[in-house]
C-alpha cells in the first residue's frame, strides 16, 4: 500500500469493519481526490455494501488515473458481471487481460462472463489457460468443466466435475452438472443417481427435478418421472416441465380425457393466454385464391419421426399454389436436414432466437398459415403462436391431442383418428379431417428387402415401441396371447428406452403373469436404421401399444411387411393405429375391446396363408395406398389450406 493510512483503511476493510474502511478511505481521498488505490477500494467497499452504481463511478474514476491497473479493470468487470451487464463486463476483463496477458483472475472472469453469454468455446479458450496457469484451482476446474459440458466435450466435463466433486464437499450443483454431462453423452443409468444426490443437497433444484423426470420417462412406469415434472412446476412454474406433464399422461391407462384436457387449458391460461396482449391485427392480402404463404415451425427437420411425415408433404407442395417456409430449431443436423433444404423453400434458422423474435421474423413475412409440428412435445415453440404471427395456425403430426390454445386454429387429423361426434368436445381448436389419411409416410432409404418367414416355424411376436408405452394391462394382453399360442414367443425392442430402467421392470411384469423368461426377448436401441428394420424380418405379427399408438413403428412394420394388430381407444391418441391400417385396407386387424384384441392376434398367428400373403405383397400394398402417396396427400392438405384460408378472408 502506498501509504500508511491506506493501509490501516485496508486492514480495517478485510477485517469486516466497514464503516472505519470508509471513514479512512474517505478522509485520504479529502487530502487528495485523485487518490487511484482509495478510489478503487473505497468501490469496493461500495459494491460489498449493496451501492453498485457508486462502485462503478468510483471504480471507473480510479481506472481514469491508473489504467494500467489489470486488477483495477478485473473487479470492475467482477461489479458488473454481478449487476448482469454481460457485455459492459466483458469489456472490462478484455482491458484487464490487455494490461496483463496472463493474468489468472482476468481469463478465469472472462470465462465466467462468456459462459453466462453462452459463448462457449471462447470460455473454453480463456479457461483452459486460467486452469494452466492454476493447475490446483478447483473454481478453474469447475469452469473449465461448465465450458466443456457446453461445448460439447462430455468425456472431460465428466473427468472434471468428478474431480471437483472429490476435491471439495459436495455441492447439489456439482452433482446436477456431472449428471447433465453423462445425460447427453448417453449415459442415463449413471446420470440418474447424480441427478438424485443433488436433489438430496437441494430439493428445490427445479432444473435438477425436470432432467430426472426425463430420464426416468424412459423406464416402463412413468409415474415416477411425472411426481418430478410436477416437482419442477410448482418449484418454479415452466412451460416445458408442464409440457412434459401432459404428454407423458397419454402413457397411463388410467388418465382421464377430459381431466387431461382441462390441464392443457389451464397451461394456456398458464403461459399463452397473457401474450394476447400482443396481438396486432394481420395485414395479409386478402385474395382467396392467390398464393398461399405457408410456414412449418419445428426443430425435427432431421432423421426423426415427424420428418418420416413432413419430409413428403414438404416435397409435393404446389408450388404453384403453395409458397413454402421451414422455421427450424436446427438440432443435430443430418443428411435428412440436408435433403429438405435441397427442396424448392424457404429455410429460417430459429435456433437460439427468443419466441417474440421468431413471432416478429414471421409476421414479417407476411406468413398466411402457420403450422406448428410439435405441439406439448418436448422443446417446442407453442409461444410463438401465443403471439399469433400468422392469421391462421394450426397443429399437426408431433403431439396427439390438443394444445389447449385459442391462438390456434385448426387441427389437422383424419375421420378414423377422430371420428366426427367423437372428440370435438376435447379440442380447443376446429378438427379439420383430411381425406384418405391424416399421414403421409416417407419409407427409409436405408429400408432392406422383407425376407420371407418358414410358416413351419414357431410365431415371433414383436413390438418396437418405446418402454413408456408399455404398461401392466398391455402386458397382461401380451402374456394372454402367449398362453392362447403356446408355440409364439415376443420380442420387444424398446427403441430409444432406458434398458437398465425399463428391462427389469419388463421382466417382472411378465414373471408376475408367469410367462416364461425364454419366451420374452428384450433388445435395445439400435442407432443404424438398416439393422432396426432387418429386425423386422424375425417378426411374424407386430403388437400396438395401447392407449398410446405407434405411429412410426407402425408404418416401419406394414412396410418391413409384418401386418400389425391394434386396439382402438376413445381418443386419438388410441386410434391412429386404426387410420394407418385403415389406409393399407387392414381395418380388420383394429380391434374394438380387449377381448378382441387378444382375438385377432391369436386368429392371425393360426392364419399361415394370410400371414403369408401379406408379407409377400404389404410394402407393395402399401405403395399403391394413400398412407405413401405424397402427391394425393398434398393436394389433401392444400384443399384443407384453401378452406381455411377462404373462411379466414369471408370472415374478416
């Protein structure tokens, strides 16, 4: 310290006495106002008391005499980053390292301060030389790891954050983050019980609920993950815990539809119906008849499910009739996301953009219809059309039910999947029935020849669907029709499921209906596709889940030419299996009750010459049939535009 009093103000100031720091802070900078070192710790002083405007005055008039103070530009920076002014404190850390190159504090704030902006691989460059430079600092190591676990470095973060977590005592974040690390890098059964033992630390950790809820969904009971979505919601009231909520319930048998119906209102009333306030009225042409401009909102242009259904749709628009425009939450970029750009639209990368931006960015271009491809699923925009860019919106393909929304208009689905009188009471939006087909499925490239089955071998029964759908009254069908075809044995490949999680629990359920372990095989996911469908070629009869139908196991199955057995529910989401097999001309194989359902697969597995047929002649079936005819399918969903958009313009 340059002087004595200087350096009694300081001890004073470390010691915790404050008011006689001041005091003597204050009486140097009497005898001399342009005192740097009393101006920057009486900053300090004014920060740790609650004043951060003075602190950034003071600190500022000290860094104006001194400038080349690195440490000095450091806590300003430091006041700043606390007050939340990222990009102010950002530049002070610049400055701090400028003054000195290798100065610990300076890189390790900065990184700090670029991991709070998202940025990072830039914290990734500052941190790794603030850890070089430190080696035994564990908040480095701790950094460095959130860096890592950003920028998608998994295998280090998980190092890191085990180290930290060995190093000091256990914090619920240190634990939250390892888990996230090895939830994304794929393993789930390890992130579970770091996600538990921070719960254990700090059971108000909202985040820490809603990622447990998402890795135990995965398992075969769904319950469990429910209690800590609904954990997660009163914690701290988030759309996408109560999304997950609402989805996850058309697992469970025993949900009510109107009861779920009310709860997706109420997260309108939540979450939506407040954004009204924003609504602007549209100035779209009102032509009904011009060019429609026509905008789908998803983050599934990609090898996913919804892309096996919009990809066709996508390709055979009009473009005569239809102007076409994908908002996309670019996520895992693939060669599917490659070819739908190859098409003739227009592609906006929303990824990262606030909704009321993306919301601006739509209304901007003057989008007559909007259509939103994900609805309660996870990740979704639906507030984005809270805000009603476009004069029309509708919800189709990625969610089976309502969106409780009255920004939304229309819902896009078919006579079979909700048959008229049936559902209507269960929609906020006006069901609009397509003709033929509410899907349109585009087969996989990687798609192997169907091999024919010996009829003199034993049955192999089979269903792809995920664990969640998988419930004790399904298994209870299952093991009756295993009893009634004492030669059949199931296999049950559980897609993208949790094996550790879900296969015990499998397992159990059938030991308990004493079904023989040999007689149940359970596979896990397979990333190469060709190898998923070849699976196929084993299956004899594939089994739907129930009340959650397949939608994509469903059509990959008719096409691998394994005729599939369902059983029709009250809601769509129990009766899509009926629309696909409705159009291949297989409505027989729905089933109207349990009884029947058991019925017609056991009817099916003595029926050799049917079976026999049909796996010869179903993947060219299914090429004749609306369910892969994408031009007769977009001429169906234009005409539904038209009318939408000429009640829009006689209405308005």
């Amino acid at each position: 310290m340059p002087a004595p009093s200087l350096q009694t103000g300081w001890e004073h100031h470390q010691a915790g006495r404050l008011r006689e720091a001041e005091a003597m802070y204050r009486q140097i900078l009497a005898a001399n106002p342009n005192d740097g070192d009393a101006l920057h710790l009486l900053g300090l002083l004014a920060h740790q008391t609650g004043n951060d405007s003075a602190a950034v005055q003071l600190l500022q008039r000290a860094i104006e005499l001194l400038p080349d103070r690195s440490d000095f530009h450091n806590n300003l920076g430091n006041v700043l980053r606390e007050a939340g002014q990222l990009q102010q404190a950002l530049a002070s850390f610049d400055r701090a390292i400028a003054v000195q190159p290798h100065f610990y504090e300076g890189l390790f704030n900065r990184g700090q301060a670029l991991l709070k902006l998202m940025r990072g691989a830039e914290a990734l460059r500052d941190l790794r030389e603030a850890t070089r430079l430190h080696p035994d600092s564990l908040d480095a190591r701790r950094a460095l790891a959130e860096a890592l676990l950003m920028t998608g470095q998994y295998a280090e973060a998980i190092e890191l954050f085990r180290q930290v977590i060995r190093s000091t005592p256990a914090t619920a974040h240190a634990h939250y983050n390892l888990g996230v690390a090895l939830d994304r890098s794929g393993r789930r059964d390890e992130a579970i019980p770091e996600y538990e033992r921070a719960l254990r630390l700090d059971p108000k950790l909202a985040q820490a609920h809603f990622n447990l809820g998402a890795c135990l969904v995965m398992g075969m009971d769904v319950r469990p993950a429910l209690e800590h979505f609904r954990r997660a919601d009163r914690i701290t009231p988030m759309p996408m815990a109560r999304d997950m909520l609402l989805h996850f319930q058309h697992h469970l048998p025993e949900t009510d539809p109107r009861d779920l119906f009310e709860q997706h209102v109420q997260w309108a009333r939540d979450f939506a119906d407040s954004l009204r306030s924003t609504l602007r009225p549209h100035q779209n042409n009102r032509d009904p008849s011009r060019r429609l401009r026509v905008g789908y909102v998803s983050r599934d242009f990609r090898r996913h499910s919804v892309a096996h259904f919009i990809e066709p749709l996508l390709r055979a628009h009009d473009r005569r009739d239809v102007e076409v425009f994908c908002y996309a939450d670019e996520f895992n970029n693939d060669s599917t996301t490659a070819r739908i750009r190859g098409y003739d639209l227009a592609w906006r990368n929303i990824t990262g953009k606030s909704d009321a931006d993306v919301a601006e960015i739509v209304r901007a271009e003057a989008i007559d219809i909007l259509v939103d491809l994900a609805g309660h699923s996870q990740e979704n925009r639906l507030l984005v059309f809270a805000r009603k860019p476009a004069p029309i919106q509708v919800t189709y393909l990625g969610y089976p039910d309502t969106t409780g929304m009255r920004a939304i208009d229309y819902r896009l689905t078919d006579a079979h999947a909700d048959p008229p009188g049936m559902t209507e009471s269960l929609h906020t939006e006006r069901l609009l029935r397509l003709p033929d087909c509410a899907w349109c499925y585009r087969p996989d490239d990687q798609s192997p020849p169907v091999e024919p089955r010996d009829a003199s071998e034993n049955i192999t029964l089979g269903s792809f669907n995920v664990a969640s759908k998988i419930n004790p009254p399904l298994i209870a069908m299952w093991a009756e029709i295993l009893r009634a075809t004492p030669n059949a044995r199931l296999v049950l490949k559980t897609g993208h499921g949790l094996p550790a999680l879900a296969h015990p629990q499998i397992r159990a359920a059938f030991d308990k209906l004493g079904i023989a372990a040999d007689r149940v095989e359970l596979i896990g996911y397979l990333r190469d596709m060709s190898e998923h469908l070849r699976l196929y070629n084993r299956i004899d009869i594939a089994l739907d889940t129930s009340p959650y139908h397949g939608t994509t196991t469903t059509c990959e199955a008719l096409w691998m030419g394994v005729p599939v057995v369902t059983l029709a529910g009250q809601t769509h989401v129990s009766r899509v299996g009926v629309s696909l097999l409705s159009a291949v001309g297989l409505g027989d194989l729905a089933a109207t009750g349990r009884a029947a359902y058991v019925s017609i697969a056991t009817a099916l597995a003595r029926d050799v010459p049917r079976r026999t047929a049909l796996r010869r002649d179903l993947r060219e079936r299914m090429r004749r049939s609306p369910l892969v005819d994408a031009d007769r399918f977009a001429r169906n969903v234009e005409s539904a535009y038209r009318t939408m958009w000429q009640h829009w313009c006689e209405t308005r």
